[in-house]
C-alpha cells in the first residue's frame, strides 16, 4: 500500500512515462485464483517476460522447512519465492520482512522466518548469500516499516532506465541513495540533539534520543530528506525513530523497557550512542553540554 502512495514519481507515471508493466499487485491486480497462479507459472517457465521480481514480507519457512505455514496459489508461499527470484532479471525486496525478517523473526520465531537475503545482519536468508539473479545482481533492499514508496520507484526507473549500474550498494544491499545519511539528517529536532535537551512525545523544543528510545542518530535513512507525502516524517512530529531501516529492527528483540524508552546504564547514560562515537567519548560530551546554557536562539524557537 505503501507503492501507491508513491510520489516522485507515481505509479501511474511510472505505468505511462517509464513503461513499467505491473504483471501483477496483491491489491490492484485483476487477476484471481488460478488467473494468478496461471500468470505465476508463465514467468517461472519464461513464457511471461520477468524482468523484476518485487516482493513483500516475510519468507515463511516453518513448520520444518516446508513452509506449509504461508499457502499461496496452491503452493507454499516460499516456492513461488525462490522460483520466481531465480526466473527474473533483477529481484527487489520491500519492507523490513522481505529484507530481513522483520518482527516475524524474532525469536523464538516459531514460523521459521526469514529476509530474501539476509537473515537479520546475517547475510544468507532464504536465498543464500551467493544468489545473483539473471541480470548478476543480489537481491536490491528497500528497507523499512513500511518502505519510504518513493524509495521504491525509483529504484524500479533505474532499473527500467538501464542504470542500475550506477545504483551503489551498501554492505546490507541498500541503495547508498537513500540509506547513508542518519535519519537525523535534517530533523527538526537536531538543534536539540546538540544542546543534549530532552524531549517528548508531541513536545516541542526537545530531543527523543534522550528518553524515549530515539534511533535517529543510529539509523540510515533519507525520511527527514525525502518527506513522507512531501510533508513530514515521524521525528518531525515528534515521535521518536523506531529505526526500522536497519537490519537490527525490532531493536532488542522487542524486549520489555527497550520499546519508546531509552535503555540506560544506571539511570542515566545511554547503552546505545551514535554512530561512529566511542561511549566515553559520548558520555563527556553530552556531560559538558547538560551543564552548559542553552542558547538564545534554541530557546526562542523551541517555545
């Protein structure tokens, strides 16, 4: 649902101006019943051009291997998976499950799930970590809960253009567009971050990090460059990043007092700091600005 949200460019522009054939959609697709597993069949046997595979969610592997536990068209939902990844030219995974699990693998993971090619930040997943599909790519992950849909198309243009090539890919295969600046890059909130003020849930003027679990200065993401609708992101309206293009989501395994809290070493010094900073070296500086006064301006916009 996300996709069809999509802005820059939208689905129909990528229909009409980039030529993109959508074969098939979960939820604008005509096709039903046997109509979706005939098409299905088509692109596994090649009879239906594929040139891009994009899937949503998780891979359901359980109970056993079977993957019995997610039926799709007559055949489990693990199946189609592989077959059709194998049969394309390029494969994209949407969304924190398809990518690396999502919440459905927490352990103790009764369902067996897993990403398409990472398994948390295990390279390996469902299709192993040497798959390359037809066109020599790895799986291409757009990460997040749910992905940003402009993410999302424009990968599919760079694909559709012939300029994957140019498309460079981190170590978790996200595109380095999108996923190399801190989601805290361009927050509203980043003055604050700097002058250690703490904030709230809808309050103004302070910053999430401190106390409600904010992963912003840990988590690549372009949500505070690229808005969500041309509009916001979460941390613009003061809800903290819950960090959920990293392939560590859900942070902690969703254990209790790490969800919209801030772990802490007693009481008071985060357990987690951002990126590319020892804790020592964290902990004395965020100890200077706490005692150092808040500036003018800081004070004059945060009211």
């Amino acid at each position: 649902m996300s996709f069809l949200n999509a802005q820059e460019p939208n689905v129909i522009e990528l229909v009409v101006d980039y030529g993109i054939n959508i074969l098939w959609h979960p939820t604008v697709g005509l096709e039903i019943g046997h109509q979706v597993s005939d098409l299905l069949n088509d692109c596994v046997s090649g009879k239906t051009q594929l040139d891009i595979f994009v899937f949503e969610g998780t891979v359901i592997r359980g109970p056993n291997g079977t993957g019995r536990m997610n039926y799709f068209a007559d055949r489990p939902m693990k199946d189609w998976v592989y077959d059709l990844a194998h049969a394309a030219q390029y494969v994209v995974a949407i969304g924190d499950c398809a990518t690396w699990g999502g919440i459905p693998a927490v352990p103790p993971n009764p369902s067996e799930s897993t990403g398409m090619q990472f398994h948390k930040t295990k390279k390996g997943g469902f299709l192993g970590p040497d798959f390359k599909s037809k066109a020599g790519f790895p799986v291409i992950n757009i990460p997040g809960c749910p992905a940003h849909p402009d993410w999302v198309t424009q990968i599919l243009v760079a694909i559709s253009i012939g300029r994957l090539g140019e498309v460079l890919l981190d170590k978790y295969h996200r595109p380095k567009t999108f996923f190399t600046d801190f989601t805290q890059t361009g927050c509203t909130n980043a003055p604050a971050f700097s002058e250690k003020i703490d904030g709230g849930f809808g309050k103004r003027g302070g910053c999430l990090f401190y106390e409600v679990g904010c992963r912003g200065p840990m988590t690549h993401s372009s949500c505070n460059r690229i808005l969500w609708n041309r509009i916001s992101s979460k941390t613009r309206a003061n809800h903290p990043c819950i960090g959920c293009t990293e392939p560590g989501f859900p942070h902690h395994d969703l254990k209790k007092g790490t969800i919209f809290k801030t772990p802490k070493y007693l009481g008071i010094f985060p357990k987690e700091v951002p990126e590319g900073q020892s804790k020592l070296a964290y902990y004395i500086k965020a100890g200077f600005h706490k005692v150092m006064p808040t500036s003018k301006a800081l004070k004059e916009t945060s009211i």
